[in-house]
C-alpha cells in the first residue's frame, strides 16, 4: 500500500472515532440532563437522607422478624412475675432479652426485663448493669431503680440501697405507667388493668419508702438485724 491511500485510510478510521466519541459525548451529555430535569422534578427520589431512612426501616423489619420467630411463650414469664412463690425462670427468657437489647441497645424496658431474668439465673452484677442500662435510657423508669435498691439491700451495700430507693420514690408515678402501657415489651407479656397496675405500682412506693428509711437504719446502727423479707424480689410491674 503507497504511503498516500495509509495516510488516506487513517483519516478515514480517525474521523470514524471522533465522530463514534461525538456520538458517545452527545448521549452522555443529554442523558445527565434528563437526569437533572427528573432529579429536580421528583427530589425526594434522590434524597441521600431517604435512602438512609428506608435501609434503616428495612433493618427493623429483618430485626422484627427474626425476633417474632424467636418469641416464646410469656405464660411462664407472666407467673414468675406475679406468683411470689414461684422461684423458677426459665433461661430462655434470659436468651430472649439479650437478643432484644442487641437489636434494640436504647430499650430502657427491655433491659429492665433483662436485669430480671439475669437476677432470676443468680448472675446479679449483670442484672445490676442492666438495670442500669435501663436508667440510662429512661432516667425516669421506677422500676429500674427500685429494682437496684432491692439488689443493693439484698447483698448488704445499704448506702447504694438507700440512695437506689430514694430515687425511685421522688419519681413521679405517671411516667412510669406511661412507658410501661406504650411499650411493646410489656404488651407481649400481658399487663393488668391500668387500675390495677396503679394501685400495685402504689403499695410498691410505699414499700420503697420502708426499705429505704431500713436501709438509713441498718447505716445508722449496725446492730440492727435485717427483718427476714421472702418478698425481697425483683419486679418490673
């Protein structure tokens, strides 16, 4: 081939690839417009922000299910509550609630259930961190200190007893009932009439100022001896 028809024959294939690169430039250029015009048409579409919100819903809804299918049956839970003499929790409660709080970490009211079935398999410094845990989330969940005060006045730390009652005491009542009756956890278990949950959150109070003006005792003289309680138990309503 002579020199002119290479020369002639690369013209042809260079003006071949800058029209295929127009082409290609052209196309990319209107659709990043069209791209533009429906980003400003439908914004929402393209929100960063919602597609946090919707991989965070989506989460939930994984976490949900697998939890439903995890759920047992809250017959023995509910007696165990409410029967003084029933001394055996079964461990998968304990299972149960650890998964809850590993799903769900700012869920004041599932970790007060966690420090209860912690305290009912005799591992009480767990059972203290999830009660405190349950403060944290919700500084003004009675039962959460109250249950302290019982743990603290259990092993002999009046002090720590003491101050655990006195808080819960000083709490206003109706934030309580208010978490418990809008809360999720506890519709699983089965509450009581709002009537009687009030009436027993009350004697509760008052059982909470005796065992705190005991425990100011037990500090103050040393040879008192601690009154025999079987109701020294654990409660969450």
């Amino acid at each position: 081939m002579s020199l002119s028809a290479k020369i002639s024959s690369s013209s042809i294939l260079l003006g071949k690839s800058a029209l295929t690169a127009g082409l290609i430039l052209f196309f990319l250029f209107n659709a990043i417009q069209d791209f533009h015009r429906i980003q400003k048409r439908f914004p929402s579409a393209f929100s960063l922000a919602n597609l946090k919100v919707d991989l965070k819903r989506i989460d939930r809804k994984c976490k949900l299910d697998n939890l439903n299918h995890q759920i047992p049956s809250f017959a023995e839970l509910k007696q165990f509550l409410e029967s003084p003499s029933q001394n055996h929790l079964s461990p998968q409660y304990l299972e149960y609630y650890q998964k809850v709080t590993t799903y769900f970490p700012t869920l004041s009211e599932a970790y007060a259930l966690l420090g209860l079935c912690y305290d009912a398999q005799n591992q009480t410094k767990e059972a203290v961190l999830s009660f405190e845990r349950a403060r944290q989330f919700n500084p003004n969940f009675f039962w959460a200190d109250y249950n302290l005060g019982i743990i603290y006045f259990r092993e002999g730390q009046y002090l720590k007893a003491r101050q655990e009652f006195h808080r819960a005491v000083s709490m206003a009542p109706e934030t309580t009932l208010k978490a418990m009756y809008s809360s999720r956890i506890y519709q699983q278990i089965g509450l009581p009439k709002p009537e009687t949950a009030i009436a027993h959150l009350k004697n509760t109070y008052q059982r909470g100022l005796k065992l705190m003006l005991l425990s100011e005792e037990m500090l103050n003289n040393a040879s008192t001896q601690r009154p025999l309680d079987e109701n020294l138990r654990l409660m969450v309503y």
